[in-house]
C-alpha cells in the first residue's frame, strides 16, 4: 500500500485533534492536497496513489485546533521510495508538538 497518511494527537489533552485542515504540498510550493482529521484525529489517505521521490511539506493549520504558541506546524519530509507508504503522525500540546515517521 503506498501513499500518504496522517493523525493528529493532543497531547495537552489525551485525546486524537478533530477538525486539523492538514494540506500536502511539494517542496517547492505546489499544492498537491488537503484534507481535514477525523474524529480519531486521523486522515486516511492525503491525495491519490503514490508520492513521487523527493521531499515533500505537510501544512497542519494548528492555530484553529489550539490556542497556543504554534499556528501552524510544517514538517518536511523526504519519500526515497514512491511505492511506500509513509505515515507521519503529529504530537501536539499548546506549547511544543514532536513528529516521527509512523507505520
């Protein structure tokens, strides 16, 4: 299965963050697609198919989820292979949020 995922976790609160418009652009700022997380703080598939090689920026519109230090989180990350599927879950508190490369 390849493509792109994403959830969203409060960590401030204990609970998945409903209603984070996340958008998927490429690294020189062409959009690709958006999406908003669920109720379980998850979007399922972000685009269609596959992600070409190369890096790629997901958009997480943080300042109308929490009012905090953070309006927006932007994270930058590399696809070696396109036909992967990449994972990339976002912590998210007030205050500080952290990223990994999920499964």
């Amino acid at each position: 299965m390849s493509g792109l995922s994403t959830h969203v976790l409060d960590t401030a609160l204990g609970r998945p963050a409903a209603g984070v418009h996340v958008t998927l652009e490429t690294r020189d700022g062409r959009y690709v697609a958006e999406g908003v997380t669920d109720s379980n703080g998850r979007i399922a598939a972000i685009g269609t198919g596959s992600l070409a090689a190369g890096d790629h920026v997901l958009r997480f519109d943080t300042g109308t989820y929490v009012d905090g230090f953070y309006p927006e989180v932007i994270v930058i990350f590399t696809v070696v292979d396109a036909e992967d599927h990449h994972h990339v879950p976002l912590l998210l508190s007030p205050y500080g949020y952290a990223t990994y490369r999920g499964s």
